[in-house]
C-alpha cells in the first residue's frame, strides 16, 4: 500500500447531456499503486460554508485508509501525518475537492482527516478501509497552532460539532501509528 496521500483524478467523459466518470475501480487504482479493500462508503451533507469536519481518524485495531470526494459543492480537504518517525510528522497537505473538478484524495492510515465547506449544501463521499469503531475514534484540533493549517477562511467562523470543538490538542495526542519507510 502506499505510503502517503495521492491526488487522484478520474477521467471523465462529456457529452451534450453532462457526463460519466468512474470514480471506483479496483484495477485503476492499483495500477497507481493502490491496493486496498474497502469496506464501508460514506456520505456527509454540511449545510453552511464554514462547516469543519475533523480532524479525526480511527486508531488501530480499526485504523481506516480514506478515499475522499465532493460529490457536491466545494470543500478544503486536508491529511495530517500522524506516523511516529515520519519525516512528515505533523505536516499537513490539503486539495480543493469539488463536484466540478472531480478530484479525490487517497488517505492512508496513520493521517488525521478534516475538511471545511467552502459552498453551502456541499456533499463529501468517502470509501473507508475498516469500519467505523467508536471506540477507536480520535479528534484532534482543526485549528492547533502546532500543525498550523492555512485553512481558506477565518477560524473564528467555523461551523464545529461539540466533539469537535472539545477535540485534543496535537501536542496532547499520542499517535500509535509508526512510520516504515518505502
């Protein structure tokens, strides 16, 4: 499996009557070096721009990769590196997802996950390769100085969840994920 988030774009194929694009597939993927069983799809409708989600992930023994896209609207999507020994720990990257531009980001294990809604009524879908464990669920602060997101809009004006907004510091969060190099 891959070490790191990817950009992934699907083809899409346009006519006078919109478009078709596939936005799964097994083989496509794993010929961009990405093998993974996915287990569970879901979907998220954030009503106002300014809604955060995240940054979460799921802790081992139910430890999910993500592949994420805007199925409608427009959202700021953003991986955080949570492998201990990482070169990249606690560095971010993010991708503009959109419905228009058809963009997905592949997260792999051992990355914090969030999005902020950038249009009303925006919808995210999102492939998970375990499921969803309470139990194993972690929240750390969107805005934590230490990880310093450049996020596109005010952090004062965030739309948050009380999980969200009760989350942990990073400097408090104890990763269990451990980096092994390519």
């Amino acid at each position: 499996m891959m070490d790191s988030c990817r950009v992934i774009t699907p083809r899409k194929f346009i006519d006078d009557r919109g478009y078709f694009s596939e936005t799964w597939n097994r083989l496509t993927l794993e010929a961009e070096g990405i093998d993974v069983d996915f287990v569970q799809d879901n979907l998220s409708l954030s009503l106002d721009i300014g809604t955060v989600r995240g940054l979460h992930c799921q802790m081992p023994p139910h430890a999910q990769a993500k592949l994420v896209r805007c199925s409608r609207g427009r959202l700021f999507d953003v991986a955080v590196d949570i492998r201990m020994g990482s070169p990249r720990f606690g560095q971010w990257i993010a991708e503009e997802l959109s419905a228009e531009n058809g963009k997905q980001l592949f997260i792999p294990a051992g990355f914090l996950h969030g999005f902020i809604t950038l249009e009303a009524n925006t919808e995210i879908m999102y492939k998970c390769s375990d499921y969803y464990a309470p139990d194993c669920d972690v929240s750390v602060r969107f805005d934590d100085p230490d990880i310093a997101i450049d996020w596109p809009i005010e952090t004062v004006r965030a739309i948050l969840s009380d999980k969200d907004d009760a989350a942990l510091r990073f400097a408090d969060f104890q990763s269990p994920f451990v980096y092994e190099a390519p």
